[in-house]
C-alpha cells in the first residue's frame, strides 16, 4: 500500500530506508533519535561523526548497520515556537529532502516517524498534517511505500478535534442503530413475550447480518416479508457482471485514467493492472471502499460497487461508519480517511 500509517517502534520496523528525527550535531540524543542509535549499533555513531552535523530542514544518509534497513536519513526537524516562525515549511523540507534522498538512493520503501512531535514540541496533529500532504504530494508523481510510525496513537487522537466529530458521528450511530435493531426484532418478531424470547434467542449479528443482506439485495426487511427498496441510482447494473468488470465501467463512466484512479484509490500499480487483467478477481473489503473513494461513488452506488465483491456498508461497524461518515461529507482524501481510520484502530483503506 503506496501510504500506510502504523503504530509501533521505527526500530521494529523493515523498510529501505528509515528517518531518524535527530538534532544538528548527528551525535545521538533521546526519544527516536536514542532508539535508532540503540538498535542500530556503535558504528552509526562512527559515521555520522564524518557528517559534519545536518542543518535544520536538510537530511544526511548513513547505513542502517543492524537496523533492518539498508539506509538510515537522518533530518532535523524545526524546534516548535508558535507556528509563525517558519516551523511548518521547515518541516515540509525534512520529509521533502528525506524523500528525494531516498528516491535518489532507488529505495522502494521508507518509514518515518512524526518529526519534532516529541522534544522539539511540535503539536502532533498539525505535524500529522505537514507530513501527509508532503506525502501525498510525493506519492501522486512517485511510486514508493511510505510508512508513517506512530509511537504515541493515543496522544495523537487526543490532540487532534476532527476525530472528535467523528468520534460523536459514531456514538450518535451507535444509539439509533441500538434503538433501530430493537425496534426490527419487534418488527420481526412482535411484541409477543415469546418473541421477545425468540428475538433474545437470535444474536445480535444475525439481525444486523439478515438486514445487511437484506440491504445489500437492495430489499428492506419489515416482519418476514421483503419488500423492494429504493431502486438502483443512475449507474444501470448488470446483474452478471463481476467486480473488476464494474469497476472498469465505472472508471470509463466518470472519465478518470487507470493513474488518477489507482493513486486516488492508494492502491499499488501492480495491484491494480492484476485486477484491471483478472476479470475474476476478489478484492478485500478495504481495497473496493478505496475504489468507491477513488471513484467519489455516493453511498447508495458505494453500496453496488462492493456488493459485486460481495460486501456491505453496515450501520454499526466502527470502520463501516467511519467510511459512511466521510462520504456522507463528500470527503474523498484518502489521506485523511486513513488518518480517521488509524486513530481509531481500524484497517486502512487501499493495497
Ligand atoms: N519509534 C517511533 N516513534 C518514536 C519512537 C520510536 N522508537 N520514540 C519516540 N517516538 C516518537 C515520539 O513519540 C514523537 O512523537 O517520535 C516523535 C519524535 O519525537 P523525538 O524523538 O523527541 O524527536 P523530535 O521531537 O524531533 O526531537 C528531536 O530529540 O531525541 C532528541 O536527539 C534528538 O535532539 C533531538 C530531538
């Protein structure tokens, strides 16, 4: 997957190239820069004394030594005053120049951490910002797997208000789906003591699964019957065709080349000529919601597109609300999706 967010240790972490966030004398220090020198093993130090020190904003490059990496960039990021004292273009310049130095060096993969989000004091959701519309800049014109290593998730969600919208968007959901699901048993059931019984006796999932199929066939279920929901929107199915085979037509339809779709989709190019040739091919969950994004499908023809593939968009599942509340906000950055998506601890969208 070109970009991909992930909470761990940089130092557990197998890439290329991995950025060390140091300080201008290269000579180690705490926090990531402590770490990367730990793991990496004495003879880091040793080269990096031939460096001569790194400007903030520059990046130098070593060997990885006993990191799992063939390079180790070192950057240095802008020490956090107030935003207005040229950090956020600073920044920018770290992981430009960590980028071009790690394209010059042919790497196919790079991970970074969240540069001056810890001493230097950076606010982790503007540095989250600064580093992924670097990112997404770079990926639109390149091809690499960049890798964004959180150590800290919960001190990054804390910061950051917008997933505080989305956090109220899910509660909200969560009470009326709650309310909805009992008023569907009754509806199934009947207000019988015994069907309550018989409601108790059938599991929660089982309810959401029989109305997700039942959505997913485009029918509502009310009592035992089904009854022919709203019909298809603009974009005629045909029933027989396949996933990749609407996929096509809906790329045809909206104009858009197979580039603009597979980097909107942040999905790698392999990945996506192998389903372009393979009429057949199954996709995952999280690689046909990164198309309908990539497509800008609105939820009812999000809905065909991964019910080719054999999915649904439920209405109490953390992912699927997140993906529902984006769309329902004509918010199509994949970026910020998957940033959404990472804070609350679920899996990315793209391949
Ligand atoms: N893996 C990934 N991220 C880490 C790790 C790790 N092992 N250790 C810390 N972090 C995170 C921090 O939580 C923070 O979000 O990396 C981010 C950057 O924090 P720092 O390492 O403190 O780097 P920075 O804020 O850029 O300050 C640089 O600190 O360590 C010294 O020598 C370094 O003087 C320099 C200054």
């Amino acid at each position: 997957m070109p970009f991909t967010i992930i909470r761990n240790d940089i130092t557990k972490v197998t890439a290329d190239a991995i950025v060390n966030a140091a300080n201008s004398s290269l000579l180690g220090g705490g926090g990531v820069d402590g770490a990367i020198h730990r793991a990496a093993g004495p003879k880091l130090l040793e080269e990096c004394r031939l460096l001569g020190g790194c400007e903030p904003g520059d990046a130098k490059l070593t060997k990885g030594y006993d990191m799992d990496c063939k390079w180790i960039i070192h950057t240095v990021g802008p020490v956090w005053q107030d935003g207005s004292m040229g950090e956020p273009e600073l920044l920018k310049t770290c992981y430009r120049n960590s980028l071009s130095i790690a394209k010059e060096k042919k790497c196919k993969s790079i991970a970074f951490p969240l540069i001056s989000t810890g001493v230097y004091g950076y606010p982790k959701d503007k540095a989250l910002e600064v580093a992924v519309s670097v990112i997404s800049e770079f990926l639109s014109e390149n091809d690499m797997d960049v890798t964004l290593v959180v150590f800290d998730r919960e001190a990054l969600v804390a910061s950051t208000e917008k997933f505080g919208v989305i956090q109220q968007y899910i509660n909200d959901r969560f009470a009326v789906e709650q309310d909805d699901s009992r008023k569907r048993k009754i509806a199934i059931f009947g207000k019988r003591k015994g069907g309550h019984a018989a409601a108790a006796a059938v599991s929660e999932m089982h309810i959401e699964d029989m109305f997700e199929a039942a959505e997913a066939q485009n029918y509502s279920l009310v009592g035992n019957t089904t009854l022919p929901a709203a019909s298809l929107q603009d974009i005629v199915e045909k029933p027989d065709e396949t996933f990749s085979e609407f996929l096509l037509r809906l790329i045809d339809i909206k104009g858009m080349t197979d580039v603009e779709t597979y980097k909107k989709a942040n999905i790698d190019r392999k990945l996506f000529s192998k389903i372009r040739s393979d009429k057949n091919y199954k996709p995952k969950k999280q690689t046909a919601v990164a198309f309908a994004i990539a497509l800008e499908l609105d939820l009812p023809d999000t809905k065909d597109l991964l019910e080719k593939a054999g999915y649904a968009l439920s209405r109490s599942l953390k992912f699927d609300l997140i993906i529902r509340y984006f769309i329902e906000n004509h918010n199509y950055n994949i970026y910020e999706i998957n940033e959404a998506l990472f804070a609350f601890d679920q899996t990315l969208i793209g391949a």
